[in-house]
C-alpha cells in the first residue's frame, strides 16, 4: 500500500511540474528550460512572503501565489516578447540564459542557505495514517489535491473558457488566430503567467514537505522527461508520462536498485522516442515543426 | 586628448592599479569556491567565514605587520572554472597559496594548475586521499572535517558503544565518490563488529521526494541508521523515514546546517558525529567568531562558520612563519612543519609534517537533541579519537 501512496506522490509532483512546460510548448512552440528555476522562484516567494506576513499564513501562500503568476507574465513581457517572430531555437535559448540569470539572482537575494518555509508560516506537516498501514504527510496530500484541481481547471479552462479557446487557437495557428483579432501577446502572457504559477506552487509545496534550496531547479528539470513521454503539447500526455514515470522510480528503487531512479525517466524517455517521437498523446505535425 | 580628462585618467589609472600596488606589500592568497551554484549551501558559508577572519586579521595589523590580501573567485563547483581561477591566481595574481572550498570534482583540475605554478593547495571540506601519510602530495594540504578513511568505523564504532540490543544497520549515502566510500567501509566495520546490515540506500542527488528510499529502508527494520551524505540528504531522509513511522535511531555526519537543523527537528533519536565543535558548546573561541559575524554582514548563520575560521587560523599560522619576501617555497616550508591551535574548534591542534598533510589524530565529538532540557547535548562527554596513519 505504502508503495502505492508512494507512486501516486512522485506522479503527482511530476505531473504538476510539467504540466508548465506543456502550456509554454503548446501556445508558443517554445520549450521552456528555465522552468526548474521558476518554481525555484516561487518557493523562494513564499519562503519572503512567509517572513514577511508570518502571522497571516494563509495571505502570505495567496500572495506568493500571484507573485509567481505576475512573475510568469512578466518573464514573458520582458523577454520572451522580444523573441515573437524569432526562430524558435532563439527563444529556447534565451530560456537557459534566464535560468543562469535566476539562479545568480536567488543566491544574490536569498543567499545559498537552507530555507525552512514551513517554519517561517509557522505549520507543521503532521503524517496521516492510511489504510493498510500506509502514511502520507499532509502537504504532499495537500499536492496530490492541488494537482487534481490544477489539471481539472487548466482542462476546463482550454476546453470551455473564450480565453483558453484563444490559447489554443493560438498553438495550433498564431497567423490566423491574429488575423481573428486574438491578441497573441495577451494569450502568450497568460500562458507564461499560468505555467509559472503551476511551477511556483509546485515549488512552494515540495520546499514546504522537505525544504528549500538550490538543487530544486535539478527537479524540474527531471519532470522533464514526463512531459515529452507524454507528448509535449498534450496536458492528458503530462499526466500519463508522470504516471508512467513514477511508477518505474518507485518500483526500480524498492525491488532493484535505488541508484537506478536518476537515470529511469531518461531510459523510459528514449524508448518511448524510439518507437513514438512525437510522445504517447503528443501531435506529430507539432514534432515535425520543431 | 583634452587636458580636462587628465585628473579623471589619473583617477581611474589609481584606482584600477591600486590593488596591484596593494598586492606588492601583501601576503597575496587565492581562494577560489563554490559561491553559487547547486553546492553553494556547504561551500560559500566557508568562503565567507575564510574572508570575515582574514577581514579581523587585517583590521589587528595583518600579519607580521603586512596585510593578507585575498583574492576570490567562484567556480560554482565546475571543474572548468575550477582551473581556469587557479591558472589565473598563478599567472595573474601571483598567489603564494590557494585555498579551495569547492566539491571534490573540482580537486584535481585545481591540483593539476596549483602543481604546474608550484603552488600550494589547501583544501577545507572534504579530504582527498592525496593528503594522508605516509607520502601525500607535495603541494596539497587539508583542513577540512571530514576524512573517508576514518567517520564510517567512527561512527559504527559509536553506534555498537550506544546499543545493548543487537545492531540491525541501516546505511544511507549519497550517491557521489566519497559518500559511497565512507558508506562502504561503515558496512565494512560493523560486520565486523558483529552487527547485521539490513539495507544500504545509496541516494541519487536532487530527488524531489525522498519517501521511497525511506519506505525501501524501513521495511527492511533497522534499529539505526548511519548516514554519511550531503546534509540535505541526511536530513531529508531522516524527516522522511520519521513520517513514515520509523522510530529508530540515526546517527549522521554533521555538516554546516546540523546544529540548527537539530534544534528545528527536536527529534530525540537523532545522533550527529562532528569533527568541530557545535556551537552549542559556547567556548570561548565560539564567542569570537559571534562577536566577528556580528559586526559583519554576513548571508550565513554562525554555526556555518566553523570550518572556514579554521581555514582563516591555519592561513594565519603558515604566513607568520613565512618571512618576508613571501614565496610559495616559503610558504610551502612553513606549512610542512605546522601546528595550529584551533582553541577548542577541534579535538586537538591541526598539525602538518612532510609526511602527513591531513593530522595526527582525528577528533569526533557526538551529539544528541535532549528532548528533557530541550537542547544539544553530547553524546558522549569526551572527544573521540583515532590515530592517522
């Protein structure tokens, strides 16, 4: 039971880290390598908000919250509009230049330290006790709970809201959705916006169960891997290749061999691209764009 | 050119070769390290502790009435940037020594320049084998805590003293070169010492959840844990294994985040094995090093200032002995045939010989968390100690 519980946390953490990268790839084509360093910047919100509003826990997450959505936009404002019209290689490029810069910028602000932001809002994440013995703590349940709502809204969102129509009507064909009078910088912004949000919570509710430091940005970059077995601009795919992900961690770390859990999503990544390129759920005219 | 621009030329001529100029009356040291990048946390605390003592050194007349001029880079841990800080304090700033804070990768490209230059080479975290006796490398030297030849039977050593039931071990590590060593011939010593290892976790580094590891390592029912990794890890695990209901003991190598780490934790099963001195002992050298970061602006807490201040004491001892014009031949004399007085930081003096660039003796002390005085206590009233051969 436990190992279930165990799978089902992993996934969840995967799935809500990459669920960003699908929203950048799938409006804009651009594979966003400074996600790591995002969520990176969202818990570091929190651990400032938190700080700061100590005895108000609860504004301090809400605030952290926007802050890491503001921030996406922002990313997108003053950079990444720049890059509109630029080869898509350019753009992905100056994706990693904005991770070096965050990563310089954490250290220059918050310096290298350990950060405990569950201290600073003053919670304490008690162990619930499950069927069949098994344990959970309560913030990665808390995670398995926001994963479900994020996916439950980002699919709503796109599928039924005039705004998450035009996002998608901007992925599939940013010329015509223009010539629509769909405003691509406005959609590009939210999307920038909604998958730093997804990142920054991410961020916040891992550095909230264990702690937080400069090797969080290391991953993000392994949820990586979930999204392109998935198939990059399919958030059903995210969900699926973190599944798919975690239950081969989990499994090789409790009956083979724990060192073995750092190279599986990349081992499962290439057999996947060997027989499908483009992903489990992805679209390969998409592939063939890029 | 105008004769207006002439007083600014002269300015910013002053100002440019002012450090140079500086330099020439000063003990020019290097220290390059990892300030940022993902080891930052264990790496720059000592940078800054290396700085704030050579700082107070300079404000109390420097040394032997000259100045300690010391030159800093990054590296960011990276090899390559490693060299490159090390073939430009050869070649730009004529260091007469190197001090390294950085991970063990980073070693050898360091050792490689500081060898071609003749340049000796501290390092203070982790210990590399070419510093032990009997022959150790010319040029390195050590003064950092650990030592992969000696924590894992020390720390095994001290779990079979503590225990009257039967020692079922689990072993945690991380999986880099010298964490797998230390956790390989902890293995070692307590079968040794009749104890039954039941599972040995040997972590990946950055791993967003550490439940499954913890979860592979209680179902096989240790009674102690011995972890020998990156604070993070050991920490983590531990935070990991008590969630899922595991109330055994555990036994880590303490870092830099320890002490403050076990205040946060209150976790009374919780045993750490140190090679310094916490701060919890409030020794009179402890009150120094309050007293300095107090007046300084520091990033870092206290109690990650104990390794770096060490460095800064050796660094003043090998240049007393160095008579001026200081070379790295002198320096290189003084320091085969050193003795510094850590005044308590450690179990006993630092002391360097041509045959042993590491020490003598290797001091532990052993701490707990006492849930009943709600503090750190030791473990065990007297250091530990093992002889260096």
């Amino acid at each position: 039971m436990q190992l279930a519980v165990n799978i089902v946390v992993l996934a969840a953490i995967y799935a809500l880290i990459s669920c960003g990268y699908v929203l950048i790839y799938r409006v804009s084509r651009v594979l966003n390598l400074a996600h790591g360093e995002l969520m990176l910047v969202g818990a570091y919100l929190l651990y400032s908000t938190a700080s700061l509003l100590g005895g108000n826990p609860l504004t301090a997450v809400a605030m952290a919250a926007v802050l890491g959505l503001l921030v996406g936009v922002l990313v997108y404002v003053l950079l990444m509009r720049r890059m509109t019209g630029e080869m898509v290689l350019a753009a992905v490029l100056c994706t990693i230049a904005l991770g070096v810069m965050l990563r310089g910028a954490t250290v220059l602000i918050w310096s290298a330290q350990v950060r405990h932001p569950m201290e600073a809002l003053g919670w304490s994440n008690p162990s619930l006790v499950l069927f069949g013995d098994a344990r959970i703590s309560l913030i990665s349940a808390i995670l398995i709970g926001a994963t479900a709502v994020v996916y439950a809204a980002l699919f709503g969102f796109l599928g039924f809201t005039r705004w998450g129509i035009r996002m998608r009507a901007a992925g599939q064909n940013p010329l015509l959705a223009s010539q629509r009078g769909i405003q691509l910088h406005g959609v590009y912004a939210l999307a920038w916006g909604l998958s730093t949000f997804t990142a920054g919570l991410a961020g916040m509710l891992i550095s909230l169960d264990s702690s937080l430091d400069g090797t969080m940005t290391m991953i993000g970059l392994k949820a990586f891997p979930a999204a392109l077995v998935g198939g990059l601009d399919s958030l059903a795919g995210a969900l699926i290749g973190s599944a798919i992900i975690a239950i081969a961690e989990v499994l090789l770390i409790q009956f083979v061999n724990p060192l073995l859990s750092d190279v599986v999503p990349f081992f499962v990544l290439l057999a996947v691209l060997v027989i499908r390129p483009w992903g489990l759920f992805g679209s390969k005219e998409e592939l063939d764009r890029v | 050119m105008p004769r207006k621009y002439a007083p600014l030329i002269a300015a910013l001529l002053t100002i440019a070769l002012a450090p140079g100029v500086m330099a020439q009356d000063a003990y020019v040291v290097g220290l390059s390290g990892a300030l940022t990048g993902p080891q930052a946390g264990t790496y720059a605390p000592i940078m800054e502790s290396v700085k704030l003592y050579v700082d107070q050194l300079n404000r109390r007349g420097g040394v032997n009435a000259r100045p300690v001029h010391l030159v800093v880079q990054d590296n960011q841990g990276e090899p390559s940037k490693a060299a490159a800080d090390a073939k430009k304090f050869i070649s730009q700033d004529n260091v007469i020594l190197i001090i390294s804070a950085s991970v063990s990768s980073t070693y050898a490209p360091m050792a490689a320049e500081a060898k071609r230059g003749g340049i000796p080479l501290v390092y203070t975290m982790v210990c590399p084998t070419a510093v032990f006796p009997p022959k150790p490398d010319e040029l390195q030297f050590c003064t950092g805590p650990s030592s992969g030849n000696h924590d894992g039977p020390m720390g095994v050593q001290f779990i079979k003293e503590q225990s009257r039931d039967p020692v079922r071990l689990g072993v945690v590590a991380m999986a880099i070169p010298l964490s797998r060593g230390v956790a390989d011939s902890a293995e070692e010593t307590a079968k040794s010492l009749g104890m039954t290892v039941v599972d040995k976790q040997i972590i990946p580094p950055p791993t967003p959840d550490y439940t499954p590891y913890a979860s592979k390592l209680k179902s096989a029912e240790p009674n102690w844990v011995y972890a020998t990794a990156p604070w993070v890890t050991e920490v983590k695990t531990v935070e990991a294994l008590r969630k899922l209901g595991w109330n055994g003991k555990y036994l880590a190598i303490a870092l830099a985040p320890t002490e403050d780490d076990m205040v946060r934790l209150k976790d009374g099963e919780l045993y750490a094995v140190s090679a310094n001195a916490f701060f919890h002992d409030d020794l009179p050298v402890h009150k120094e090093i309050r007293d300095a970061a107090g007046k300084a602006n520091l990033a870092y807490p206290v109690t990650h200032l104990a390794d770096g201040w060490i460095a800064g004491m050796v660094l003043e001892q090998a240049l007393k002995n160095t008579s001026w014009p200081p070379t790295a031949e002198k320096v290189l004399a003084a320091m085969n045939g050193l003795k510094v007085d850590t005044k308590g930081l450690r179990g006993k003096p630092i002391e360097w010989t041509k045959t042993n660039h590491f020490r003598t003796e290797q001091y532990y002390r052993f701490y707990r968390w006492d849930s009943a005085k709600q503090s750190i206590v030791p473990a065990k009233e007297n250091w530990a100690t093992v002889d260096v051969k």
